[in-house]
C-alpha cells in the first residue's frame, strides 16, 4: 500500500514536472508574398529569419515553446483576410509577422485588433499602418513611405535636384509614395513639374520615360515597386536618361532590386534603406549565417522580421504570457530595444518603430567586389527625421 | 508645325516609333500563336512561359557558358523549339482528335508549371542581361534619342516576321502545311508525312517564342513572370488579328502596339486596357477579326 501510493505522488511530481517544462506555448505566423512580385524580398527569407530569431533568442532555454507557421496572401486582401482569421480563430497563433502590400496589412491589422493578436509589420509600406488606421495591436518595423520621401526625396532636392517627374504606379501604394515624396520635395524648396500614372504592373516604360525626359525635370521619381522598378530603371539606361544629366531616384528599392538589375546598370542611384547586410560587424554576422541558410542576403524587409520577433520575443518572456495581444505590444512599447541589426529601436505609442534610417548609393562596378557588394553609405537619417511624428489619437500608452 | 491635341509632333513621332518596338514584340508572338492555332488547331497558353525560357536560356547560356548574345540568338530559339517537341510528341499530340479546349487546358497547365520552376530555382526578382556591346549607345534622331538595340528589334522582328510569312505562304513546304491542316487524310495519303510537318510546326512555333523572349532579355527584366504578364495581350491581338491568319497577326501586332503607345500620350491610365477595348470592339463588328476568314 505504501508503496503504491509512494508510486502514486512520484508519478504526480513528474507530472507536474512535464506540465511545469511545458513553460510558454508561442505560435507565430508569417503571412507574406510567396510566390509573386515580393516573393523574394520578403517569402521564405522571413520565415528563415524568424527561425533565426527563435534560435538566438534561445527560446527553448527560456521556458518559451515557440512554432512558427507560414502562408501565401498572393498579395490580396481578401486571401490574407482569411488566413488571419483562421489562425487566429483555429490555430491558436498569437502574432503575425511580415505581411507585405499594404492593402493585405491594413486588412490584416484590423483582423488582429479583433482577435487581440499581434501583428509585427515589417513588409509593408504604408504611413496608415500607424496614422488613419493605427490599432493598439499593430507594430510597423522596419520602413514607410514617409521615411522612404525622407531619405531618397529630401537628399536628392538638397543635392540640387529641385524639379521632380513622378512615375507612378497606379495604385494606393504608388500614389501614397509619390503624395509623401512630393510634399518633402516642396518643403526643402523643390517643385513637381509632372506625373504620369501608370498602369500596374508595366513591362514597358519608355513611352513614360521619355515624357519625363521631355518635362526638363532634374529628377525622375520612380513611385514604384519591385518588377515595375527594374524595368524603369533599366530602360532608362538605354534611353541615355542617367547619362544626360537626369538623375532617377528609386522611391523603394530593395537590394534584391539591385541584384536583379546588376551594378553596371543600376550604380549611382540613391536609395533609402534601414538595414545593409555590410553594416557593422553584427549585421555582417548574422547576414552570413543567413545566407548560409537563405542563399542570398537579407533584405531590409527579412531582417526586420527578425528583429521584431526578437523584441516580441523578449516581451512574451517579461509577461509570462502570450495570450494577451494588447499587453504584449504595450510591453514592447516600454522597453528599451537594442537590436544587433538594427541597433537602438523605440516602439512608439502608435505603433511605430522608430530607429535609424541610412541614404546609400549604389556602388559603380569598379567599386564593386563582389555580386552582393553594392551599396556606399551616405548618410544616416535618425528615426525622428525619418519617420512622421505621432498622431496624438493613435497613442496607445495614454488610453 | 502643327500640333495635335497639344503634343507637339516631335512627341509624337517619338511615340509612334516606341508603339512600334512595342508592336515588334507583339507580332513575333501573336504569329508564334497564329502558326500554331491556323495549322495544328492547339491554343497555345504555353506561349508565354516558352518566351520566358528562351530569355532565360539566353541568361543561362552566357553565365554558364559563356556564349554571349549573337549565338544564343540561335540557339536559345533552338533550344525552346526542341523543348516544344518534346511538349507535342509526348503529351499535345494525343490531345488532337479532342475539343480545342484541352489543349489549352494541358497549355495552361504546363506553362503554370514551366513558371514555377523557374520561380523556385530563380526567384522573382529577375535576373540581369546585358545589351551587347555592338549595339549599345543609340542615335539622337532630332525628335527622340533612339537606342541601337530597338532600332535591331524592330528590323530583327520584321525579318522574321515576313520570312514565317513567306514560307507558309509563298514556298512548296507551306503549301503541304496548309494543305496538311485542310485535309490531312488526304496530304497523308499522298505520301506526305504530315505528324512531322505537326511536331515541327509546334516546334518552330514555339522557337519564334524563344527568339522574342532573348530579343527582350536586355530591355525588359528576365523574371520568371514575365511571360505572364504579355500572354494575355498577345492573346487579344490574335483575336483582333484573326484566329489562325499569318498576316493578320502580324499587322495587328505592330499596328496595336502603335495604338497602345499614342494611348501612353494621350491618357497613360488607359494604355494598359486599350487593346481589350479594341478587341471587344472587333468581337462586336466582325467576330471572325479583322484579317480573318468567316468560318
């Protein structure tokens, strides 16, 4: 008899025991582009950093069990709607990462609100994310149009590029971008001389191109994204536009963009970025352990996703809890961020990410020394003049 | 001068002249479909995907072999054709003696699946390509800076396109062709082996695919969409055309691709929906289209 129930209480403690190393269950979700026009600047390489964020943040050390999950949005709202409420709804998950095209986000971030999730934006662009349609779940990361206008559109009136022809894809991200980039380049003293809309997405740009060459403008904004920019930038090459004085200036430019197009064609261009893989000797390290994995270096969209879930992370482990979406962001909000890719990070009230933003130039090819060495830094921007101040409606540490 | 809607004629003249390098790439494909449509009765949605791979099998040739653009002019062609053999032999060629609808079905399906491919080994960002270096630079026309490489375009797409017309039209082997699609029972019988006149239709079809997909390699970014995103315009402009008519593909090509290119002057929003107007416009007044024979 006493036996057994000695038998009894030992398989109660190991019980407890199991239930005790069972510690915080974390589910995330990366819902991103994987197979259309931001597939590479975003897809599987968030999911890889992510990996990469559980792993360095040691989570299984911590006590946090931590599965990550991913899914296609196809760039469509109503796809990445679904998702969102299925796993919020079905699946237990209790932050969505990346969620590139801001339509997608912008659906996305009111699902999340809703189902008291998180949602840790790093693809997307809009200034919305965090102003008209701010949500006390919603954490933008990495970069928006605002900062982007910042960067590229406010060096490049400076340096003495005072008219501006827009091209502008025809839709809300593209107008967004040029409305933000136009407003910086009046302030600084500078002038519109013209826009074209044009239709999304678009193989042949020269009829556009040569309208703007045509408008005497100093600079040719390109109000675009992705396939729509390489191909302008490319065409605009061989129209001799670059060549005869006008400058181009690539609103939002990635560095897959870059690689696509190759140095020789796209050397001199400025563009806006908030992270390079050849940074510091941090961001060299954990650049390389990600294309070890990748096969190609991070983009500032992947990177971002790594950081976010690191200080998601962290602030899981500070509560105790993941449950609560509107606690965890309010965590996030307190803490102080010293993130090894981005370095001094300050979520705001409404949301918004605030660290330093960096003006590069595409290295000429003799510069250049191997096929990712392609950016010279030329400035640092600080978060606050990167980035739109807040909102007064949209802090969430005053409600 | 005069000026025309307030655009001044230079503008114009410029405009016109970009419509029809636009216009180029649209007639070497519509007439890559029209052959294939007039002779073996197959809508080939593969088009896209197969014009695709032979700008890719250009990037191919050059980075793992080092053959440069000239030779891969041939031989990317060449390699896409033999590609579309491959295609007919093995699957489209038991889809004859059914509904037109599966082949554009089986089409369909294989260009969804050549494109994925080429997406996971390459990715979407695309890769770059060089305009050789016996055609960069351009000339200063007076009313547009013209670059080499679209002044060759348009005379490389205008040999091509005549020549297809001038053998299928004019010579004994397009006779047998058409004779072949009228009646192949009966060309059969005459001793003429009309399953290999089929396969290398499809198959030089396919090629003049290939050899529009390495004549955008330098000007357009080689992404693994990029076949996806015309396919849907060729389609109208062989509808405009004329289903299956060698000529009428052709001239509507170029000639649609100087109307899409005034459409970018005069309302750019527009440029992207004009052709489908157009073709819903042809559809209305003479469904056959406009070079199109009333079935």
């Amino acid at each position: 008899m006493i036996r057994k129930l000695a038998l009894g209480t030992a398989l109660g403690a190991l019980a407890a025991g199991a239930a005790f190393a069972a510690g915080i269950d974390v589910k995330l979700g990366v819902l991103n582009d994987r197979s259309g026009v931001y597939a590479d600047l975003s897809g599987e390489g968030s999911v890889v950093a992510a990996r990469m964020a559980v792993e360095d943040f040691k989570a299984k050390d911590k006590g946090l069990n931590v599965e990550i999950i991913s899914a296609d949005h196809q760039n469509k709202p109503d796809i990445g709607s679904g998702i969102a409420r299925k796993w919020y709804d079905a699946e237990g998950v209790n932050a969505i990462l990346d969620v590139p095209t801001s339509s997608v986000a912008l659906a996305v971030a009111d699902i999340t609100a809703d189902a008291n999730g998180v949602l840790l934006d790093s693809g997307a662009g809009s200034t919305a994310l965090t102003r008209e349609q701010c949500r006390p779940t919603t954490i933008h990361w990495t970069y928006d149009t605002a900062a982007l206008a910042n960067g590229t559109g406010k060096a490049l009136t400076e340096a003495g590029g005072k008219k501006w022809f827009f091209l502008t894809a025809d839709y809300a991200f593209g107008h967004s971008l040029e409305e933000n980039t136009a407003k910086v380049v009046e302030a600084n003293g500078g002038e519109v001389v013209g826009t074209v809309d044009v239709p999304f997405p678009a193989q042949d740009f020269s009829s556009f191109l040569l309208q703007a060459q045509g408008s005497g403008a100093d600079v040719i904004g390109l109000a675009n994204a992705g396939g729509d920019t390489v191909n302008a930038i490319k065409q605009a090459s061989e129209f001799g536009i670059t060549q005869a004085g006008q400058k181009l200036a690539a609103l939002l430019f990635f560095i897959t963009d870059v690689h696509a197009l190759g140095v020789q064609t796209a050397q001199g261009l400025s563009l806006t970025s908030a992270f390079y893989w050849d940074q510091n000797d941090q961001t060299r390290e954990w650049s390389k352990r990600f294309m070890d994995k990748h096969g190609a270096e991070p983009t500032m969209v992947q990177a971002g996703v790594y950081s976010a879930t690191m200080a998601y992370l962290a602030a899981v482990e500070a509560l105790g809890s993941a449950d609560d979406g509107k606690a965890v962001v309010a965590k996030m909000k307190e803490m102080d961020i010293d993130d090894p890719l981005f370095g001094k990070v300050k979520v705001r009230g409404d949301g918004r990410a605030v660290h330093d933003m960096y003006l590069y130039e595409v290295k000429t090819p003799g510069d250049s020394t191997g096929e990712w060495d392609l950016y010279k830094q030329i400035s640092s921007i600080s978060g606050d003049d990167a980035f739109l101040p807040m909102l007064d409606e949209c802090d969430f540490t005053k409600k | 001068m005069f000026e025309l809607l307030g655009i001044p004629p230079q503008v114009l003249m410029g405009q016109l002249l970009l419509g029809l390098i636009n216009g180029s790439f649209y007639a070497v494909l519509s007439l890559g479909l029209a052959v294939i449509f007039g002779l073996l009765n197959v809508i080939n949605f593969a088009h896209g995907a197969l014009y695709m791979a032979g700008a890719f099998v250009a990037w191919m040739l050059l980075n793992y072999l080092g053959v440069g653009y000239w030779p891969a002019l041939i031989l990317a062609p060449l390699a896409v054709g033999i590609f579309g053999i491959v295609l007919e032999r093995t699957m489209l060629s038991r889809l004859y003696h059914l509904d037109h609808l599966y082949g554009l079905l089986l089409t369909f399906g294989l260009a969804l699946i050549i494109q994925g491919l080429f997406r996971n080994y390459y990715g979407i960002s695309g890769l770059p390509y060089r305009i050789p270096s016996a055609l960069a630079g351009g000339h200063n026309l007076g009313f547009m800076f013209l670059p080499n490489y679209r002044a060759w375009v348009i005379v490389a797409s205008i040999i091509v396109c005549f020549g297809t017309w001038f053998m299928i039209e004019k010579t004994r082997l397009g006779a047998y062709l058409r004779a072949a699609t009228e009646n192949s029972a009966l060309v059969n019988a005459f001793g003429v082996n009309v399953p290999l006149l089929l396969v290398l239709t499809y198959g030089f079809g396919t090629a003049l695919a290939g050899f529009a997909g390495v004549l955008a390699a330098p000007i357009y970014s080689v992404n693994p969409n990029m076949g996806a995103d015309l396919i849907i315009i060729v389609f109208a402009v062989v509808v405009i055309g004329g289903m299956g008519s060698i000529m009428g593909a052709i001239v509507t090509g170029y000639m649609l691709g100087i109307i899409e290119g005034l459409t970018r002057v005069f309302y750019p929003e527009g440029s992207s929906v004009v052709i489908f107007v157009i073709m819903a416009i042809v559809l209305l007044i003479k469904p056959e289209g406009l070079f199109g024979r009333a079935a």
